[in-house]
C-alpha cells in the first residue's frame, strides 16, 4: 500500500505540479479554446473501477495530459470571449495552494482567529478600493464576507431582508410565500429567482418590473407596482438591482431606485457579480452611482479581478439582519470568544457551516498587483471593449445594438433580406466556436439573437481582439455569400420549377381541349346522302332562272288568244 505522502515527497511532486502548470499557460493559447470532446469520452478513457493499488505521481501527472486536457475547455485562453471572464492567477493559485496546504476550517472566529480577521480586513480593502459606503466595513453597522457565489449570496441577502421584513418571525414560522413579494427585471440574474424558490417564496412572489430602451429598471414603474401590491395588501421584501446584467451589463440606476426603496421600507440589493470590481477605477464608479443606499452588495473577484473561483466579495450595511437570519449556535459550537460577542463567526454570515481559507488567495492577489496592477488589468480590457466597439458601429456588416460600458460588446449581424437573421447569427456562432481559435457565447436583445464578446482574460491582448474581429467578418462574408449562392440556386429552382408547371398546365390544357374536341367530334349525327336526281333543263325566256313550273305556265300563257 502506498504510505502518505511525506513532506519531501511532496516538495518533488509539488514542483512537478507547478512546472505542469506553467507548462500549461506557456502553450495554453495552442489549444482548442472549446473542448473538441462529444458527451461520455472522458469517463470512456477513464477505467471502470478505482484503481486497487496506489500508482506513481507520474502516471496521474500522465493522465492530465490524456484524459483531462483534451475535455477542458480553456477559460484562460486569450481567444475565451464567452460568458464573463473567470480569471485566475499566479498569486491567486499559490493563495489556494497554501489554503489547501494549510486545511483550515474557518467557521469560527477560535476555529483559526487568522481565517476570520484576514478576511475581515480584506474585504474592508475591497471596500475601500471600490468607494463603496462606510456602513459596509467591518468597523461600522455591516462587513464583509467571502461567499461561494454571487447566487449564494443573492440567497443570503434575501434570507436577511425576509427576517428584517417579519421582524424575526420566519425564524419561528417560516416565510408566508401568499404575503411576500420579490422585485426584479427581465434581466436580472436567474439566480434571484432560484434564491426566492429556496427561501420558500416560489415564483409567484416574483414581479418582474420593466426596463427602459437600455434594459436598465424603470423607477418609475418599480413604485407603481410597489404602490399596487401595497394596496392588496403584500408585504414587498427586496429589490434585486443590477449593475452589469449578464446578458448586455446594462446598469440599473441605483440613485433613482435607492430612495424609492427607502420609502416603502424594502431591502434594496445590488447584484454586481461581474462589472462591480470595475469600481478599482475611480473613473468608472459613477456607473453605479447610488450605491450608498444598498442594504447589501456583491461582486465576483472570481470573475474579472484576477483570483480564482470561488471568491464572491458580499457586504451588508446592517450585519445584524444577515445574522439574526442565519445564526443558529448548537452546544459542541458555543466557545468562549463567540460567547463574549467580541468575534465574527463566518458561520453566521452564509449558507454553509464550514469555510475553506478564501481570503489567503485574495490577499496574494492583492499584495502581488497592488491597487494600481488591478486598476490597470480593469481599464486595458474596458479600452479594448471601446475599440472593439468602435469598429462594429463603423462597419455595415454589423450593429452594437446595447450600450456597452465595461468590457462587454454585443455584436448583431446585419444579413439580407429574406435571411432567417436568428439562424443566421447563430450560424455564424457555431463556425466561429468550431473553429477553436475563439470561443463565444451569444443571448439575446430585443427578441433578436446577438453575439456576446467578453474581454477578460488575462492572456486576452489586442491582437487577440483584433483576431476575434477579423474572424467575425470573415465568418460573415462566407456565409453571406453562401446564404446569397443558395438563394440563387432556390430562385433558380422556383423558376425552372415555375416554368416546368406552366408547360404542364399548357400540356393539359391543349389535352383537355383535345379531348374535347374529339367528344364533340363523337357526339354530332351522322348526315344522310341523297342519290343524285337528274332533273331536265327547260330553257326559261329571258331571265333563264325560273322553275320547270314557271316554264310551262308561261307557255300556255302564250298559246292561248288575246281578248279584245
């Protein structure tokens, strides 16, 4: 039996590892960006039952090679446009190598006291970094926390505003699903509907406020529907408002919706899991200006900012709703710290009880980029994104049909007339991902199908976005002419089909008519023949035209004597 792996043994495979990895992102961009692999290959190379015996490192490093590389699909790869970016780094993987290294269980404050206040004094970093409101630090009202994912954490907060809605009584009764009410828009993230069916809510608790020309909420018609349900007598929980919806990151105005909140007393949350680590640039936090009067905040460092999932950064300005929600302390728990109430226990701030040592590849991150490292890697792809832009709206092949602040263009392919536009663009798609020089993703704006180009990934450079956009237009025009040459070839069927009809119809024309004709023919008597009578000439006086009859009056006539 293979023995545990002693601490030398592991100082070779470690170096081992890390070479593979940086072997990894040397020839990364060599790869397909999308895995080339159908559905059951991976688990086809695998072997049917575990292994018996324990087998060398080299074989398992072997098997990266084999059986897990040709199934990835690259995220990291500079030709990766699809859905939002999922960074990772150098500092961020060694964060997590000592995390893992360290096997922390970080519920408690007295469980790992760094665990708790590292993370606490990251997070009011973070705070600082994005100019969010003071109430969101650790020294104020509220704090922060590292969740799993922003769909945790849209869970949390809504399990927070039920408790801060009910005074405390979902605790003992659980939710009225027939009293509660949840605002979102068309675009906000499924992932605050799937928070209201597990928090007890269901889908009918929904109401799904609408947008402007931007796809940004309407204020106005969240009042009137907060007014009306109101009036029947609902109880509204939360507003859930977007800044950076996944489909086009449009942004929900938080200083017009965070008053209205406010006045009918409903939590106001701000879902910013991608475009809100934009804020590191001072120059972009007027994009969610407003922010100071959200009750709760999240952001993904997992996405854009460098770290590797999962790293969801989450605030709340009043931590007491948070964890007067999710507080439950059984005896094996209780310890003194915890009693005295002078320590955060994270157990308190989330869904699960235990916590794997998050904030150690957050602070690796942040001591190796410094604020300015991640300010420039915000402000390089948000600049690419523009230019991206600018060459769409000047070229005819294509429209930006949505605004486009971060680093996320929508692209609509014009196509000509009588082209199905949907299948066409996704067409265009599917020849861009099966290529494997890029990959893509698409949704939709106005009904219509666009494509999503995500720029994010660390190895992503302007040569690589003008590749992506080269692609595109060589993608367009082959299939333009192809759409037009099979257009061609379709009227030039119709029209060999239209006029192979036509001789049909005078073919069957001139039969009916035949046909009729020989009935007609068929149907008139035969006409009797009459011999031939000879009949004697008489010669007629003067006009030689009268009958036989005429002829011989006249001669009596003459034969008889004139009266005197």
């Amino acid at each position: 039996m293979t023995g545990h792996m002693t601490p030398e043994q592991f100082r070779q495979h470690g170096h081992e590892v890390v070479d593979w990895i940086a072997d990894y992102w040397t020839r990364i961009g060599d790869f397909p960006v999308r895995s080339q692999l159908s559905p059951g290959d991976v688990r086809a190379s695998l072997p049917p039952t575990a292994p018996e015996q324990g087998e060398p490192f080299a074989a398992v490093l072997a098997d990266l090679d084999r059986v897990v590389l040709p199934g990835v699909t690259h995220w990291q790869h500079p030709g990766f446009f699809g859905y939002f970016p999922a960074n990772t780094s150098g500092p961020s993987v060694l964060g997590d190598l000592v995390s893992a290294g360290l096997g922390v269980q970080g519920m408690s404050w007295v469980t790992s006291p760094a665990a708790t206040e590292l993370e606490q004094h990251v997070m009011d970093w973070f705070a600082d970094l994005m100019g969010l409101p003071e109430s969101f630090r650790s020294t104020g009202s509220g704090g922060g926390v590292v969740q799993d994912s922003s769909s945790g954490a849209n869970l949390v907060a809504l399990l927070a505003a039920l408790h801060r809605a009910s005074k405390g009584a979902t605790l003992r009764h659980g939710v009225r699903p027939e009293d509660h009410t949840v605002y979102v828009s068309a675009e906000t993230h499924s992932s605050m509907e799937k928070a209201a069916r597990i928090a007890g809510l269901g889908t009918d608790a929904i109401r799904i406020v609408e947008v402007d020309g931007d796809l940004a909420m309407s204020p106005r018609a969240l009042a009137q529907r907060l007014e009306r349900d109101v009036a029947r007598g609902f109880v509204p929980v939360l507003v859930c408002a977007t800044v950076g919806t996944t489909s086009t990151t449009a942004i929900d105005p938080l200083a017009e919706l965070g008053p209205i909140c406010q006045r009918f007393g409903v939590w106001l949350h701000v879902d910013a899991a991608y475009a809100g680590v934009s804020a590191v640039a001072p120059e972009l936090r007027a994009l969610q200006a407003g922010v100071e009067w959200a009750d709760s905040y999240t952001t993904d460092a997992h996405k854009w900012l460098l770290t590797g999932f999962d790293a969801t950064l989450f605030w709340v300005a009043d931590r007491a709703a948070l964890t007067g929600a999710l507080s439950i302390l059984p005896e094996y728990l209780r310890n003194a710290a915890t009693d005295t109430g002078a320590v955060v226990d994270y157990r308190d701030w989330q869904i699960e009880l235990g916590r794997r040592f998050r904030a150690l590849k957050l602070w690796f991150v942040v001591r190796w980029y410094g604020a300015e490292g991640l300010r420039e890697h915000v402000r390089s792809h948000v600049a690419l994104a523009q230019e991206l832009a600018g060459w769409a709206e000047a070229d005819e092949r294509f429209d930006v049909p949505s605004p486009h602040p971060f680093s996320l263009v929508c692209l609509r392919p014009r196509w000509a007339a009588g082209i199905d536009a949907d299948v066409a663009t996704m067409t265009l798609l599917d020849r861009l991902n099966d290529g494997g020089e890029v990959f893509l993703t698409h949704t939709t704006v106005d009904g219509a199908a666009v494509l999503r180009v995500a720029i994010g990934a660390p190895a992503t450079t302007r040569e690589h976005v003008q590749r992506v956009w080269a692609l595109l237009g060589e993608a367009h025009d082959w299939l333009a002419r192809d759409f037009e040459e099979q257009a061609a070839e379709r009227r030039a069927a119709e029209l060999r089909e239209r006029e192979a009809a036509e001789e049909q119809l005078r073919a069957r024309r001139e039969a009916e008519a035949a046909a009729e004709q020989a009935a007609a023919d068929a149907a008139e008597p035969e006409q009797l023949q009459v011999p031939a009578v000879e009949v004697p000439v008489v010669e007629a006086p003067a006009s030689g035209d009268e009958s036989a009859t005429q002829a011989a009056a006249q001669t009596d006539l003459e034969a008889q004597p004139t009266a005197e």
